[in-house]
C-alpha cells in the first residue's frame, strides 16, 4: 500500500499542477477576451493569439468568433474542473484508512462531472459552434470515465459500510 500512496501523492499534485495551469489559462483567456490585454487579432483570417503576459510571444490561438470563444472558455474551464477533481480522486488513495465518506465524496463528484457536464457542454456548444466529431469521442471517453469511477464509488460505500460495521464490534 505504500507504493500506492506514493504514486497517489505523485499523480495527486501533477493534477492540481495541471488544473492550476488549465485555469491561470483560463483567466489569462477571459481577461484577454474582455479587454483586449495580451491580444493579438489577425483580421485577416478572423483569428486571435492570447499572448503570455508582458509580452508578444502566442500562448492559445483560435477564431475570432462568437461561439468559437464560448467553446473555448468553456473547455479551458471545464478542464481544469476535471483536473482538479482527479487530483482530489488521486488525493483520496494517499490516506491511511481508504473506506471513508470523504473519499465516496470525492468519487461521487468526479462520477458526476464526468457523466453530466461533456454531455451538457456539447448541448450548449452546439448551439453557438458547429461541433466536429472527435467532441463526441471525448464525450463518450468521459462518461466511460464516469461509469468507472461511478462503480469504485459503490465499492467504496461498501467498503465503508463494512468498515463501520467491523469497528462497532471491535
């Protein structure tokens, strides 16, 4: 179990690394967006370049457009949701006693997010941007993703259960 916990701890901040980066990203898109700071627009093509801060340099390129920017925020935003949720997935395996309502939480709300919120952004993005078919791909990725964790979740509960049971006769 050790080794585990020690993957679990490693996987665990690379995720909230990687969550961490996907939202700084976001908010670098938003304030961008709205106020013109580190934009670049290429009017011929309808295109924009979000440029690091302070400088010139091209960090996320897309069209200039009123759906491809909802999309675009909506997906930086949604993954560094993700992320961070696996990072509290992989942060449930780094505690000593794993049965535990925090961790059926945990589980709970990354099934969750995984079976409802591709779904409902795909629905919402479609309606502003014609969406090509590696999104469905992905859709369909997450919410086997969900149905996965949604399993561990009910072993989990079970384990718990038991687990609670086992310490009332010790």
């Amino acid at each position: 179990m050790k080794t585990v916990r020690l993957i679990a701890k490693i996987l665990s901040a690379i995720s909230k690394i990687l969550a961490a980066g996907y939202f700084l990203s976001f908010l670098l898109s938003v304030i961008a967006l709205s106020t013109g700071w580190c934009l670049n627009l290429i009017e011929h093509n309808n295109r924009f370049e979000i440029c690091y801060p302070f400088t010139r340099t091209p960090y996320l390129l897309g069209e200039y457009n009123e759906g491809y920017i909802i999309m675009f925020l909506l997906l930086l935003g949604l993954y560094a949701l993700f992320f961070f949720l696996v990072g509290k997935v992989f942060s449930v395996f780094t505690k000593p006693r794993l049965f535990t309502a925090y961790g059926i939480r945990q589980l709970k709300m990354f099934y969750l997010g995984n079976l409802v919120l591709p779904a409902l952004s795909v629905i919402i993005i479609s309606v502003f941007y014609n969406i090509e078919s590696p999104a469905e791909i992905l859709v369909v990725l997450h919410m086997l993703l969900g149905v996965f964790t949604y399993f561990m979740a009910a072993i989990f509960k079970e384990g718990y259960h038991l687990q609670t049971e086992n310490d009332l006769i010790l």
